[in-house]
C-alpha cells in the first residue's frame, strides 16, 4: 500500500493528464481526496482518465503551448472547483533527434513552445489565483535532462534546464507569499512517449544506464510530484528532486 498525501479541500491541474507520468499523478492527487482537472491536448485520453477519477475529476481541452488556451485552463478549474491550489506543468514532448549542427527549426520552436513555454504559462495564469488563495504548490516536471546532456536533443535538453532555473526564480519571487514550486527530474519511465518512440535496442541501451538496471515506472515519479504538491513537503521550494535510479549519479 503506497502513501496517501491529503488532498482533502484542495483544487489541482495537471497538464499531460491523459498519459504516463501525468496521468498517474492525476489518480494519485484524486486518491488523496483532491479535485483534479485532467488538462491534455488528447481528448479521447484526458477524458478517460477524468472520468476514471468520477466526481473528483473533470477534463479539459488544451494545447499547453498556446498561452490563451492556458489561461482558459486555470480559468476552467476555478469556474468549476471554486479556487485553485495545486498545479503540475507535466505536458512535454520528446522533439526530433538531431545534433545541434542540423537541428530542425520548427522542431525546435515546438519543443520550446511547450516543454518551456507552456510551463511558465502554467505558472503565468496559476499564481494569481493561488494567491487569492494565500498560497498553493507549483511542480514542474523537468528531467535529468534538466541537468545532464544528451546527445540529439538540444531542444529537450534546453528546455529541461531552464524549466529547473524558472522554478527557482518563482520559489524566491513567492515562497514568502505561500506558493511553493520545485523541480522534478525523472530518469527514463516507461509511458507512451518512451516506449513508442524508442526500439527495443535503445530500450535496453537506457536500462543498462540506470543503475537501478532498469526504467522507472510512472507510478514512482507520481508518488514524489504528490509528495512535493502536499502541505508535507511545507518546507521544500525552489528545489530541483531527482527520481533516476542513480542516473545521473554516475
Ligand atoms: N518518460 C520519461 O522517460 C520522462 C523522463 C523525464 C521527464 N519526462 C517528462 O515527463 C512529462 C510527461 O511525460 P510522459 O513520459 O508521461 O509522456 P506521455 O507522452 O506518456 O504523456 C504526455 C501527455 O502530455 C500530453 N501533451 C503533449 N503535448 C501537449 C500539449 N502541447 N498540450 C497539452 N498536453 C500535451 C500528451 O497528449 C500526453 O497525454 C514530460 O514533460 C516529459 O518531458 C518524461
């Protein structure tokens, strides 16, 4: 039996809702008692997980790197659940795959426009209504690639460490005001966009890099994103938290 943090009261977002590591953390916010918006561009996938949540969830269309349809997200949530206190900026996308002397321009501007973009918008439209509140918890979700390399994914890479620096600038810019933000770092996770992309040779190759000796599952980065959106992680802002199986220990 996992721990359950308590969500009784509370209002969250999770961007990416529909799939993987959101979606695990959308039932893991709802199984603490918490009312979730499942916010995905997918709407087949983001209404089955809201309805899965049943009176706990609701689902809502949007594309996280249009800022208009981010604002008309937050502004969702608290028509429907009267405030807002919990945000996670989970939606990302994987990009092309090329070194930076080639690397596509449009793919490029996609990567940023919601890996990096579509965060701060999430925190753009969300903290003003976590401080009509007094105060909420923001959790972006980065990556280890928010502090290491890897080769073919300028995009990512870039996007991941400077998602880790805005976090920072919002925890010292509104800890004082009661909004808490960190970072979370998972290592390679088996969900859709890893297991769909990849063969199963460079399935294997990322195993033997985890020194763990194998992938993380979603389950494992929700319990952590969970951890740092509950009042127990009171005094935690403005950190970067690793879930990688040593990943990046090496
Ligand atoms: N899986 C991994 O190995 C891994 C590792 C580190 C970090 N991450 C990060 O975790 C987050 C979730 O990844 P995942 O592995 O669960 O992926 P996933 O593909 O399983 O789920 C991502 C969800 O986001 C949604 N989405 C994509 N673009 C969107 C957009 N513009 N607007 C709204 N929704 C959008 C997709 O429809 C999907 O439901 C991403 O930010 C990713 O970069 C994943």
């Amino acid at each position: 039996m996992s721990t359950t943090y308590d969500f009784h009261g509370k209002v969250a977002i999770v961007t990416g809702g529909g799939s993987g590591i959101g979606e695990a953390a959308a039932r893991k916010i709802a199984d603490g008692g918490g009312m979730v918006l499942v916010a995905d561009l997918d709407v087949e996938n983001g209404q089955r997980v809201a309805n899965d949540l049943a009176d706990a969830g609701a689902f809502f269309e949007v594309n996280t790197g249009k800022a208009e349809q981010v604002e008309a997200m937050v502004a969702n949530a608290v028509e429907r659940f009267g405030h807002l206190d919990v945000i996670v900026n989970n939606a990302g996308i994987g990009g092309p795959q090329a070194p930076t002397g080639e690397y596509p321009l449009d793919g490029w501007q996609t990567v940023m426009d919601v890996n990096l973009n579509g965060v701060f918008y999430g925190m753009r439209y969300a903290i003003p209504e976590m401080l009509k509140r007094g105060g909420g918890s923001i959790v972006n979700i980065a990556s280890i690639l928010g502090s290491v390399g890897f080769a073919n994914t300028s995009a990512y890479v870039s996007a991941k460490h400077a998602v880790v620096g805005m976090t920072k600038n919002v925890a010292i810019e509104y800890s004082a005001q009661g909004i808490r933000a960190n970072s979370v770092g998972p290592g390679f996770i088996e969900t859709p966009l890893v297991k769909n992309n990849l063969s199963a040779d460079v399935l294997q190759m990322l195993e033997g890099m985890h020194p763990i000796g194998r992938l993380g599952r979603p389950e494992e980065v929700a319990a952590l994103i969970a951890f740092l959106a509950s009042d127990d992680a009171s005094f935690i802002t403005g950190s970067y938290h690793l879930v990688d199986g040593a990943y990046t220990s090496q």
